[in-house]
C-alpha cells in the first residue's frame, strides 16, 4: 500500500472501535462522521462517539455461562476502548454490564480525541471512496445516509435488507410512584436498585394490552411496509399482536419478583425499568420499544400502575436499519470482495447489537492496520465468540435468509466432547478463552 492512513466513515460503536485499534498499531487514522452540533439523525441526540440510541445495556456480562458475556471477556483482552469505557461507566444493572449513556460516550469521544494518531472530522461523505483515496472502513451504521447507502448499492450489485429497531421510552425516577413500585432485580441479583418493578393484576394487563393493540401507530410509507422487525428489538405493539399472553411470558414476565407491599399477592405481570445513569435519576422501561404515537404512549405507560404521573425524558421511536449481504459480499477479513480497499463494520454488516458491532469493528481496525504494515495475521479461532461472529457474517449464514444476529452458543462450533447439559455453557466459554488467548 502506498500510505499508512486508515480512514474510517462513521463513529458509531464500530468506528470507534476499529479507529482505536489500528491507532494503536500504529496506523494514522482519519476518523469522518457526518453528525455535529447542527446535523443529528433519526435516532441520534448528540455528536458524540459511540452515542447508544436504544437500550444503555451491554447485556450479560458473565464470562463463564453467556455468550455476550464471553465477548465482553474477550474484547477486554483484546483491549476494546467500548468495554474498557463500559466499564468505567458501569451503572448498577445486576449481572449485566450497563452504562451511564452520556458519560460512556463523552468517555469514548475524549478518549480518541486525545489519541496522537487519530484525527476526528465532521463532515457527510456522499460516495465511497476510491481506491486511489486509500484503504477504507465503512462503520456507517443502520442509519447510512441516502447519498453514501446508493453509492454503497452501486458498489455491491446487490439489493439491501432492511428491518426497523424501536427506541425504549426514558422515566425520570423521582416521577416514580413507590408506594406501589419497588426496587428489585429478578431474583435479587446485583445490588437491590438496579430494577424498578410496577405490578400489574390481571385486569389491568388485558386493558393495557387491549390499549397496545388499538393506540394510533407511525405510519409507513408504502414501500417501506414489508421491512422485517429484528425478533430482539420488536416494538412491544408487534409483541402483544401475536397473543395476549406475549408479553407476560416475556418483558412482562412476574417471575422472580416478591412485592413488598403485598408480599401474599402474586402480580400477573410486572414491568420492570433498568437504571439508564449513573446517579440513577433516569430508567429505561425493559424490553418497551415501541412505534406507538407520542400522545398515546404517554397515555397508555401512565396507566401502569406506579407510572400514574410519569415524566418521560425520553419517549420511545422508530428508526430504519439497514444492512448489507455480508455472506455473498465480504470476504474473510470484512473485505469487499470487488473492491478490497473497502472493508466494512458493525451493524451494516447484519451483526445485532452494541457489542458485536464493536467487536466488528475491532477486528477491521486490526485487519486494515496489518494490511498496511504489510504483516500476516490469522483469522481469530472459530471456537472464540468474536470468531464466530466474524465466520456467521462473512460465509457460514445462508446469504437467502441472512438476517440480523447477535452472538449466542449456537454460532461456535460443537464441543469435541459430550458434557452435560448444565455444564455446556461453562465449556463453550472456557474453550474459547484458551483460544482467544492462543489467537492473541
């Protein structure tokens, strides 16, 4: 190659991880994102690196019997800025690693910013780059500008799948009505306030699942009404369509959970809210995405019981992803296959979450700064999470059906041996720790 700067388009989970990275290898780094103090997107609130627009959790991050959490463990050892900030801005959330959404991401801005090798500029860029420009990553996201995701549709000669992500409504905490709410996570996991917990009887479930089913929606334009949802981010209405009993036996479930204020009456259904900062004045209502019209979210959350006079600093929405035919258009090391200068990232690779598009992009930044150093490298093992990640997106999914994925047992290879069932889980992890620490 005849330059050692990487550019990287987007500064979202992906770009910021594949900027810090090939910065730390080395490699100069041109990190390009269009939002700033006036440009935001549908989803977006701030300029910042890394904003979380959705849920402020990275899921579970126990490294011995989840796969997320064995991906936590091993972008730790990999040193990820999207872990190390996580957990320097961890909030309470019981076993999972949750953030302080703001100070994650003014954390992971400053931190590039103050990196020698890495250059931050604000501007759109409205046609990939060519060749002759140098080695690229594309980390644009789900929410590629119109410009660059026709440019990216040129490129590739293949159509793009889409599917909607919907937004979980934000409640100020003081607004919180605890003579009927309580604090407790499921099974007193974590430490007694990561959870705030409104019970519901039977009564009130069914009226407010009759009120999801008939409150006023976003409308979609006609072209746009045959998009897929992703089944891990539904919007709570699509939930409750599929049977009145959907939502209890799932957000909704009242398992694990005693009420102190009638400790003898069992809840039908319970909802629970996850802290969303670290002084614990905002939660986020789980698993409550939502496409429902502002005025009658507003109207139906209030009459969760607890919720009655609720202030929302943040109501729930709906947002377009979108996503290439990673199977039939990458190669191994996230390659465009017609135009290798070109590598792509996180989520507009069909990877689904935070975290796997963070480990995308670690990855990228990693292939793209050994390319430029002109040094080998090995794929990481099938048997680690981010192996398997990486293997799913770039040839093992069926490109027919490829659809959005976040990481889980079922995309690492079989155990060599027979373990019991209870025991699997610790194996897979203790596995692919050995082989991340080989592959490192």
């Amino acid at each position: 190659m005849m330059t050692k700067t990487l550019t990287i388009i987007g500064a979202g989970l992906a770009g910021s991880e594949a900027a810090w990275q090939a910065a730390n290898m080395g490699i100069d780094v041109k990190l390009i994102e269009m939002r700033s103090q006036t440009r935001k997107t549908q989803a977006h609130q701030t300029d910042h690196c890394a904003e979380l627009v959705c849920s402020n959790s990275f899921r579970s991050d126990d490294a011995t019997a989840s796969a997320i959490g064995l991906l936590h463990e091993e972008m730790r050892r990999l040193d990820s800025i999207i872990i190390a900030q996580g957990d320097k801005h961890k909030v309470p959330a019981g076993g999972a690693l949750a953030v302080d959404r703001d100070a994650f991401s003014e954390g992971v801005t400053h931190t590039l910013q103050e990196h020698p090798n890495i250059t931050i500029e604000r501007r759109e860029v409205n046609e990939l780059p060519t060749a002759q420009e140098g080695p690229t990553i594309i980390a644009t996201g789900p929410l590629t500008s119109d410009d660059l995701a026709a440019s990216i549709l040129r490129a590739t000669g293949e159509e793009y799948l889409a599917f909607y992500d919907a937004i979980a409504p934000i409640i100020h905490t003081d607004s919180i009505n605890f003579d009927i709410a309580w604090y407790q996570s499921r099974y007193d996991k974590g430490t007694g306030k990561d959870y705030i917990n409104c019970p519901m009887d039977k009564a009130q479930y069914e009226r407010f699942i009759e009120a999801l089913l008939n409150a006023p929606k976003t409308e979609f334009k006609e072209w746009e009404k045959d998009t897929p949802y992703f089944d891990g981010c539904l919007p709570i209405e699509v939930m409750a369509s599929r049977g009145p009993e959907t939502l209890r036996f799932g957000p909704m479930k009242p398992v694990g959970l005693t009420n102190p204020h009638q400790p003898d009456v069992k809840a039908y259904a319970i909802v629970q809210l996850r802290q969303d900062n670290a002084m614990a004045t905002l939660y986020n209502m789980v698993g409550f995405q939502t496409k429902m019209k502002y005025g009658a979210q507003t109207d139906i959350f209030r009459t969760i019981p607890g919720l009655e006079n609720a202030e929302f600093a943040r109501l729930g929405g709906l947002h377009r992803n979108t996503f290439i035919k990673s199977p039939i258009l990458l190669d191994e090391t996230l390659r465009l296959k017609n135009q290798p200068h070109l590598r792509f990232a996180g989520q507009i690779t069909g990877v689904e979450g935070y975290v796997e598009s963070a480990a995308c992009g670690l990855l990228a930044g990693r292939f793209a700064a050994l390319e430029l150093l002109g040094k080998s490298y090995t794929l990481p093992p099938r048997e680690t999470a981010i192996g398997a990640l990486l293997a799913h997106i770039t040839g093992q999914a069926h490109a027919d059906t490829f659809q959005p994925m976040n990481i889980n047992f079922g995309l690492l290879p079989p155990l060599e041996q027979r373990v019991p069932k209870k025991q699997r889980k610790a194996a897979y992890c203790q596995r692919a720790l050995v082989a991340n620490g080989r592959w490192q």
